[in-house]
C-alpha cells in the first residue's frame, strides 16, 4: 500500500460488502487515510488490519472525514446512513462531500443533495456497473450526478475505482443512467439464459457455444462472463437477485412516472420474482437459468 499523505482527504467509507469492500481497498491502496464502517464489523476486518480505523456509526465516520462513501443495499439504508439521526449528514463537517454509490431512487438522490446544501455538505450519486469482477479489477463504470465543480474534486477517487467515470447531470442523473443500465442487463440476461437452454436442448456443448457466439454479433458482458457461471452451476452473487429486483421496481416506477411502456423490463421483474420465490434472492443474477428451468422441465439441471 501506498504511503498516505497529509494532503490528500481523508476518506470515509461505508458498507464493505461484495462490492464495496474492494472498492474501499483501492482508495486505501492509492495512500488515503480511511475511517470505515459495517452494520456487520467483521466484513470490515480484513480493512481495519491494512490501516483503516473502524468506526460505531456513520456519524462517526463523518465526523473524521472530508469525503465519504456510501455503497449499501437499499433505499432504506441508504436514508438510514446518510439522512439518520446517526447518519452521516448528522456530523459531516461544513465544506465535505458525501458520495452514494448504491443503486437507489433518482428522487432520494435528489433530496439527499437539497438536504446536504442545506448543511453546507455537497452529495453526489455515483452508482457502478461491473459487478464483483469490476470492483476487484477496478474496472468499475461510474455515473455520477451533482455538482460539476464536487465531480472534478472527487474524480481522482473514483479513478482509482473504475476505468469510465462519467458526470451525466445535476442530481439523480447517476441514478437515472443506472436504471437505464439495469434495463439493459435485464432484458440481455433473458437472451443469455434462453439461449444457453435452446443450445442445451439441441444438444450442443454449452461451453463451447459460449466460446463462438460471445465473440460475434450476440457477445456480450454477460455471456462472455456469467455464462460460465451458469454452466459450472456457480450462482454466488457479483450482484444479489434481492438487490436486482430492487433496481427493476425503481426502473419499473421511474417509466411509470414517465409514462413509458417498457414489457421487457415488467417480464424481467417477473422471472426475477421467481427466482425469489425458489428460494435464491441471495444468488447472482444470473441464477435467472434457474426460473427458465422451471418453467422447461426437464430443461437442464444445473447444479448436476
């Protein structure tokens, strides 16, 4: 790890689960001081013992931070560590940043900024794509909504996080590209299962399919990199079923609001409800083959 320099911000960094942990390890990596915080400590050891110190509440990682970093699991986390009465606008000095990277609601994003002005603290939405893989590669996708002036001062950090970083608005605008991200891996994560069953059906071997069409006009992120998993029957999360059919009802009302018709987005919610109710809300996204194959029995038995 880098030496850490008194010039540089200390950094405050909040939920280190599958994707933040690595996230939070690359901002320590790069030399910046770092206060953490976990609802459950021990996903933060491993950090505490490269150098962060371990704080009670989010209040108390504000209090010794100029910037902090919130990546948690839903909208109600996220009011609760950034907006609770312990939470970090509580005690974040005048002059810090705040910076949510969770998948949350455009309107939330929105009032967290009209409420960190208020405190004279800037919050910007910086919500990611790229999964577990993106985060311990630091190949993450930022897209981030705030203040033009607070992106270019935090732009460095999140550098070290991902490879594209981008500012595409005022407030909740990162949120709104995200949504518009999730619509894209919902309806591409149908294409991927359904075709692995149909390549299945017809007798082909999986990997090798994989191998052709990923690199042709059907490649793609997921099957290039979850149609893999799928065929070793490997559904540990880079991203929760749970916290996907989150993302897919917030889409769903955001259209809603906007008097779209989007069916893809409404069947993908559905087949992702599905995998819930069999039980699997805590595997990947990919666990998606696991509904088709309830639905096509005898499809393909996975976990053989």
């Amino acid at each position: 790890m880098r030496a850490q320099t008194a010039d540089k911000p200390r950094i405050g960094w909040i939920g280190t689960g599958v994707m933040g942990f690595w996230m939070c390890r690359h901002v320590m990596e790069a030399g910046y001081v770092m206060s953490v915080y976990n609802r459950s400590p021990d996903k933060a050891q491993p950090l505490v013992e490269m150098g962060a110190t371990l704080k009670q509440s989010p209040a108390g990682v504000a209090a010794d931070s100029d910037i902090v970093f919130t990546i948690v699991g839903f909208p109600k986390d996220v009011r609760e560590v950034i907006l609770g009465q312990r939470g970090v606008l509580s005690a974040m000095p005048p002059g810090g940043v705040v910076v949510d990277m969770t998948t949350s609601e455009p309107d939330l994003a929105r009032q967290m900024a009209e409420e960190g002005l208020q405190r004279q603290v800037t919050v910007l939405d910086a919500p990611v794509s790229g999964g577990d893989v993106g985060a311990r590669e630091a190949r993450l996708s930022i897209m981030v909504g705030g203040d033009p002036e607070t992106f270019k001062r935090v732009e460095p950090l999140f550098r070290v996080m991902g490879k594209t970083v981008a500012l595409m608005g005022p407030a909740g605008s990162g949120q709104h590209c995200k949504m518009a991200n999730q619509i894209l891996i919902a309806g591409t994560m149908i294409g991927v299962v359904e075709s692995l069953l149909y390549a299945h059906r017809a007798g082909l071997d999986r990997d090798t399919v994989i191998a052709v069409i990923g690199q042709g006009a059907a490649g793609s992120w997921s099957i290039n990199n979850l149609g893999p998993r799928i065929v070793a029957g490997n559904f540990e999360p880079g991203f929760m079923v749970d916290h996907f059919i989150k993302d897919l009802g917030i889409a769903l009302d955001e259209a809603t609001r906007m008097k779209l018709e989007l069916p893809g987005l409404s069947l993908a919610r559905r087949l992702y409800r599905k995998v819930k109710a069999l039980g699997h809300g805590r595997k990947g996204t990919h666990a998606l083959i696991l509904a088709l194959e309830a639905l096509n029995p005898p499809a393909w038995k996975v976990y053989e």
